[in-house]
C-alpha cells in the first residue's frame, strides 16, 4: 500500500468497471474521449499487457501472448467512467517488416501529437537488461511530444531483490532520464509497483478535479 504524503493514511485505487471502448487500426479516426488519457508504450513482450491487465484487476482483457508484436492496434480501454488506459502498439519486433514498423510508429506518433486527453505516458523497459536502442528512442521520441515519460521497469520478480537498485540504475542511465523521471520497479507475478502506479495515477485524476483558477 501507497501512505499519502499528506495524510498518512493508506489507500488503494478500486477498479469498479472497465470496458474496452475503442480500438483503432492503422487507418482508423482517433477517438475523442471526454475522460483523460494514460498510454502505456514499450517494445514487444516486455509485459505491457500483463502490466495493464494487474492496474484493471483483469486475468486477460488485455491479450497477452508469449509471441511478441500480437498488439497491432490502439487500444482504449474506459476505466471507472473517470479515464483511460491507450495501450499502444509494441516495437523492435524482428520479425515485422519495415514497412509496416513504420505504419505502426506512425499511428504512435500521430496519437501523441493529436490526442486532446492524454496526460502521461508510462514507458516500459524491461529491468534485466540494459535499455535498447529503440527504448532510448522512443524515450526521447515522447519527450520531444511534450511529455516527461513515467518509466516502468518490468519483470522485478527475474532479479534478486538485492540487485534491482543496480538494475533501476542501469535502466536510468541507459536512457539518460531527466532529472526527476519517475521509475517504478514492476512484477506482474507479485504485483510489486502497482500500488506506485496507483498513486501517480490518482495524482493525475486529482488535478482534473481541481476547479480551472479564475
């Protein structure tokens, strides 16, 4: 559990209802959805399903496949009629040709320039291992679109507990991070991280809630 800053007090984020709203394809309209946005990015078979999945409570509305490059779509998923998880196409997949690597990286670009909702995007990196050219890219592609990502680095449960502050750094200085980027070490087998995420989430939600100054 996540204490508040604030208050001391513990708390958790209840996911009452989810429903996958939208899903767009290479030549699909972008929806324009009233609540705000989270997207969540990384390359293929890092756990970004399995990740979405843990933060909705849900065993499989978002597919997971031990075959990378599956997620060729955006999808939206509605969550407590308050927001929205986007989770964006996988990259680095091999086996996907060229051509269609860059439809895909297209549909990503033009959903961070155009979408009027999204307030963060959650990039995940896979904690054992040093971050890829490709993960370095598309950390600096979202900085460029105006967002400072939230890094999630995945697969906590591979490494001994005494080496993730080694591996967290690793992951930092192999996308020579801003100052201040948040990164959250990440297990979808034990759920370590989720309350973290949670938190960021719900900090979010709080500033929509704010009345705009007069």
């Amino acid at each position: 559990m996540v204490k508040s800053a604030e208050t001391g007090m513990r708390y958790k984020m209840i996911i009452k209802n989810v429903l996958l709203e939208t899903v767009c394809g290479i030549t699909s309209t972008l929806p324009e959805n009233e609540h705000i946005e989270f997207a969540f990015a990384g390359k293929s078979n890092v756990g970004k399903s399995s990740l979405i999945n843990g933060l909705m409570n849900r065993k499989a509305l978002a597919r997971t496949s031990a075959q990378p490059g599956k997620t060729q779509t955006i999808n939206f998923y509605h969550i407590n009629d308050q927001m929205y998880f986007v989770d964006l196409p996988g990259y680095g997949y091999a086996k996907v040709s060229e051509s269609e690597k860059a439809k895909w990286g297209k549909m990503i670009e033009n959903y961070l320039h155009k979408s009027k909702k999204l307030r963060a995007v959650f990039l995940l990196i896979d904690i054992r291992h040093e971050p890829s050219g490709n993960d370095r890219l598309m950390y600096d592609w979202i900085l460029k679109q105006g967002f400072e990502p939230i890094i999630i680095a995945t697969k906590l449960d591979k490494i001994k507990r005494s080496q993730m502050q080694k591996h967290v750094k690793m992951v930092k200085e192999g996308l020579k991070v801003v100052k201040n980027t948040i990164v959250i070490p990440y297990s979808a087998l034990t759920k370590q991280g989720r309350e973290e995420i949670y938190e960021v989430l719900d900090a979010y939600l709080k500033m929509e809630e704010e009345p705009d100054p007069a």
